[in-house]
C-alpha cells in the first residue's frame, strides 16, 4: 500500500486570525522540544493514550483527575491549581503549548481552564496529536523529569469567559446568541450523547431554546486536523448564523469540552470579545427541573 499522502497546510500567520500567536505548527514544536522555556502538555480524551506514547518531552494533564475538584462539580482552587503546574515544572516565563486527540477537543478545554486563572502564555499545537503522528514525527514513551515549577498565579476569575446555569436562564429570556457544538442527533433530540458513545448524560433530550446548531468540528479541515482558515470560519459562525463579533456568546455541549473548542475558534481565531463557555452544558441543562427545552 502506497504511504498517505498528507494535505498541505498554510501557514498559520496567513491565515488572517485575529490571533495567530495562539496558535503553532508542528514544526514550531519539532523546533522547540529542547527549549527548556516551553512545556509541552497533553490533554486527551483518552486518558490512557498518552502512556502509549507521545511527543517527547511532553507531559501528561489528565482533564478527569487533575483539573476538577475531587469533590465538588467545579474546577481547582487557586493554590491546587498552583500546586498541579509547578509540579509540571512550570514556572512564570514557561510558554506552555498544548496538544491533544480528537483534533485538539481536550487541548483547548485546558487552554479555557488555564485561562480562567489568567495564565496568558499559552499556545496550541494545531493539528494536534494525529497531525503529529501522521507526519511520521517522533513518539516516545519516556516519561520526562522536569525540575520544580516557581509559577504564582492568581485567584480563577470565572465571570469573563465561563457561564453558569443562572447565566443562561438569563441569556435566554433576553434572546442572547447561544450556540449548540454537539452534533445534530444532539441538538435534535434523538441523543443524550455523540453517535459512537454510550447514550447516556441526561434524562432529557434536546437543545436549549433559542440555540444555534453549528458542530464543533466544522471549525477543523478533517483532512490535515488543522483549524480551518478566518475566512472559511467567518462563513460558517457569522455568515450562515449570523454571529457577531461584538455580541455576548454562550458556547456549549455536553460537558463543556468541545464547546472550549468552539470559543477558542471564536475567541483567538475571529477576535469575538465575549465569548463564554457553559461547562455545565447538557449534563446539567437536561437534568434541571422545569428547565426549557426546544426540540426542532
């Protein structure tokens, strides 16, 4: 059998994103994987994946264990949180890129995450993991040793950029653009989960009224993995459904992952300035008494 034949990509910075800073080619991170000043971390749904073999150098951000409060349905406190990079080797002049499966779902969830703490040099890998290893780029499964992080963050401030039940009661009543990532079976009702997954999640089914149908995955050529260009973007969120840059945003699914990869499109990509993400998503909407549900 003849070997793939891998698409090509442009570059990144003319690709006309807001942002294009936020974003780095698998070369940049070929480049970079002894520079002792970046922390290459993967995050993926498969939390076993990463020990099967990854870049090297990279280390492992499990989105179940080391992100969420073991407790409570919430994320780290401030000194937790402090605690999880610095014993990652991360300090305050790291520039911290991340990667992961499933075209960069779980890559851009703890982008958000860091985010929420105000963290400010970070970056992703676009393409992700499957890019990586589709170049035929090396995996190893060394696990790296990195000396204690010195990084001091500050307090999570959630109100920018995260949207809680209340908030999109709110929205709702004041007809706010809200945007449905799941996939279609989702959206309409027919799933309480992806196609491929155990249908499970919630006891309702269907989309939070008002909500606009736009997959997460539109945002990404399935071919090269890779975020898709502003201008294509520009047609799928603002031409066809009529977001608008300027406008309040709420993003969500069904536990608020791949709608992290819609407001990082949204936010880096298309410059959108209030955007939030609704981690809470269907788990929690379809599980509320008395909470409105629209179905097509």
């Amino acid at each position: 059998m003849a070997d793939k034949v891998l698409k090509g990509v442009s570059a990144i910075e003319q690709r006309g994103y807001a942002h294009p800073e936020v974003l780095v080619s698998t070369d940049w991170v070929a480049r970079h994987l002894d520079d002792p000043r970046v922390r290459l971390i993967e995050s993926d749904e498969d939390v076993l994946l990463y020990e099967t073999g990854h870049i090297p150098g990279a280390i492992k951000l499990d989105w179940v264990a080391d992100l969420n409060d073991p407790l409570v349905r919430d994320y780290l406190d401030r000194d937790h949180f402090q605690r999880l990079l610095r014993g990652r080797g991360i300090s305050s002049d790291s520039t911290v890129v991340f990667y992961g499966d499933k075209n960069n779902w779980w890559a851009t969830y703890a982008f958000w995450v860091f985010r929420l703490f105000g963290l400010e040099n970070l970056k992703v890998m676009d393409g992700g993991r499957l890019r990586w290893a589709e170049e035929g780029r090396p995996i190893v499964t060394t696990l790296p040793r990195h000396a204690e992080g010195g990084i001091r963050i500050g307090d999570r401030n959630d109100k920018p950029i995260r949207a809680f039940r209340d908030d999109v009661m709110a929205h709702v009543k004041s007809h706010g653009r809200l945007v449905d990532v799941r996939s279609p079976e989702e959206f309409r009702g027919e799933r309480m989960h992806m196609p491929e997954y155990p249908n499970e999640g919630a006891l309702r089914g269907g989309h939070i009224p008002g909500a606009r149908s736009i997959p997460w995955s539109r945002a990404v050529d399935p071919e090269t993995h890779c975020f898709r260009g502003a201008a294509e973007l520009k047609t799928i969120y603002m031409q066809e459904h009529g977001l608008k840059a300027n406008e309040e945003t709420i993003v969500y699914c069904r536990i608020g992952e791949r709608s992290s990869h819609t407001w990082f499109a949204l936010t880096y990509l298309l410059g959108f300035s209030k955007v939030r993400n609704y981690d809470g998503s269907w788990t929690e909407w379809g599980n509320l008494v008395r909470a409105p549900v629209e179905k097509p």
